[in-house]
C-alpha cells in the first residue's frame, strides 16, 4: 500500500555519501523533529531526473527553507556511491541531500516501486514528492510513469 496523508514514514536505513565516504543515515534521523520535502526519481543520471527535478530542488532550496522546510532529500534506488556523484555533478552541495536507497527497503516500505526490469533498469522507485511533518506525511504527489507534472520544486511550494 502506498503512503498516504497522515502516515508515519516507515523505518529503513538508507545512505548518504561522506568525506569518509558511504555512511548509514535512518529515517528516524531524516524525518524526526524536521519539516522535510523529499522528492524521489527513478534514477540519478537519468534524463528528466538531472535535467529537471534535482536542478528544481537546487534552485528552489533557499524558498523551500524560507517557508519553513528544514531540509530537503532526494531519493533514488542507487547507491550512495552514485548518489554522491550525482550531487557534486548537480552542484546540490549543502542545499539537498542525496540519499541512495539501494536495495529498495524504504520505496517498498512506503509502496513505491516502479518495475523497470522490461526496460533494463530493474526496481526502481516511482517520481515522488512528499513534504512531512515530524514523520507524519503532510501531502504526496506522484507523477504517473514518464512523466514529470505534479511532483516538481515548484509544485511542492504551491502546496506549503
């Protein structure tokens, strides 16, 4: 089942690139006591994901903490090897966080799987942006396969 409004975000642990390299990061640690937007694509390299949705986020950082989100993540089904690539390619720097969710954990815990295999890619998670409260999930999008409308930088603020 899919996240939805008023769920807790569930337990997993993803991770995130360090100077000393790969480093643990749970849930827990991302979502309590925060105001957090996190938005998901498919995959980091990918078109529309590093030509429009990360670069939004980066963009946007500043009037996203200005309307009170604490911190903002991006997600994918990579490692954080690649995810951390990712973010120095994008300039992402102290604005978003890039955590990678390598063996899928958090995208099936929340019901976000988007099965690639067909195209090569494999299990991947759906393009998603959510903006939660504390652990408690405040609002959702998620863009239909291929597409990218609702779960934009943009979006995210005209929901807050």
């Amino acid at each position: 089942m899919t996240l939805g409004v008023g769920d807790k975000i569930p337990a997993a642990t993803l991770y995130h690139m360090t100077g000393e390299g790969p480093a643990a990061i749970s849930t827990d640690d991302i979502f309590n006591g925060k105001k957090v937007a996190i938005f998901g694509v498919p995959g980091a390299f990918t078109p529309t994901c590093s030509a429009k949705h990360l670069p939004g986020f980066v963009a946007k950082a500043d009037e996203l903490k200005a309307k009170g989100i604490d911190q903002i993540v991006c997600m994918s089904v990579n490692d954080a090897f690649v995810m951390g690539a990712w973010a120095k390619d994008q300039g992402a720097d102290d604005k978003v966080l890039l955590v990678g969710d390598g063996s899928a954990e958090f995208t099936k815990a929340a019901g976000l799987e988007l099965d690639l295999t067909a195209r090569g890619l494999g299990l991947r998670c759906q393009r998603f942006a959510m903006v939660v409260d504390n652990g408690t999930v405040k609002s959702i999008e998620i863009d239909a396969a291929g597409a990218f409308e609702k779960t934009s930088a943009e979006s995210v603020l005209g929901s807050l």
